[in-house]
C-alpha cells in the first residue's frame, strides 16, 4: 500500500509462469552462451499497477481496499537508502534503483552499462507471456 517516488517510473515484471519458458529456450541457445538475457513480460508504472489490481478488485465484488497509504518520496528514499541499517539500505536502494531511477527497463537492461542484456522476447517471439492485466486476473481467479 506504498507508492514509492511519484508512481510513473515504469518497471520490467514477469508472471514466475513465465520463467520457465525462457529458461528452457535460453539453456539450449548458443546465442546465449556468457550472454545475460532479460526475461521480461510486462512494464508498468506503480500507478498503472494499481489501476489494474482496482480493477481486478472490482472484478471480484470490491472487497479489498486498495487506496495507497502512503506516499513516500525521492529525498526520502535516498536518504534511507544511506541508512546504516543494512536491511533498511538495501530495500530502499532496491526502491530508489525501480520506482525513481527507472533502472529495471527493456531500454536500460540492453545498454552496455547495465550488462548489454539480450532480450528475451525478442530472441523467443513465439513464447506467449502473460500480461500484468493476465496475471492479475489469474491470481484473483484461483
């Protein structure tokens, strides 16, 4: 129920169904050999995200209530993120490196700087991954 920064930094997500079917691709792929390949299915924003498990909600009679209860800033979380509380560091870290500098894209993970990832669903068009729309629904059908 947190909103990290202003919730429009989108971010790479993948249903843990998904994995699988690139791994299995990737393991036999001599183009992938000492290669790091970014398995993605969707990107979001936080407020995108919210929007879709609203919906969802909706979907299933409106049970949850799904308003954020907090909103916790840029300063903020670069400054946690220097805490000398190694659990607190890293987690704020983790949410200064998705939610503020956007560094878990498509874009960012094939530039050479972030590793010069080979992209998954590009190598492996004909793997049909789900939507953040589909798994949500999924998650809440089952």
């Amino acid at each position: 129920h947190t909103i990290y920064g202003t919730g429009d930094v989108k971010t790479a997500v993948i249903a843990r169904s998904d994995i699988g079917k690139f791994a299995a691709e990737i393991i036999g792929d001599e183009r992938t050999i000492n290669r790091y390949v970014f398995c993605w299915g969707d990107e979001k924003s936080q407020n995108e995200m919210w929007e879709i498990a609203r919906k969802v909600n909706v979907e299933l009679g409106g049970a949850l209530n799904l308003e954020p209860k907090a909103v916790i800033g840029k300063a903020e979380i670069e400054e946690k993120s220097q805490s000398p509380d190694f659990y607190t560091s890293v987690g704020y870290e983790y949410m200064n490196s998705m939610f503020i500098r956007g560094d878990n894209t498509v874009e960012n993970a094939k530039k050479p700087e972030y590793g010069g990832a080979l992209d998954a669903r590009e190598l492996y068009p004909h793997i049909k991954v789900l939507s953040l729309e589909e798994f949500a629904s999924q998650l809440c059908s089952k």
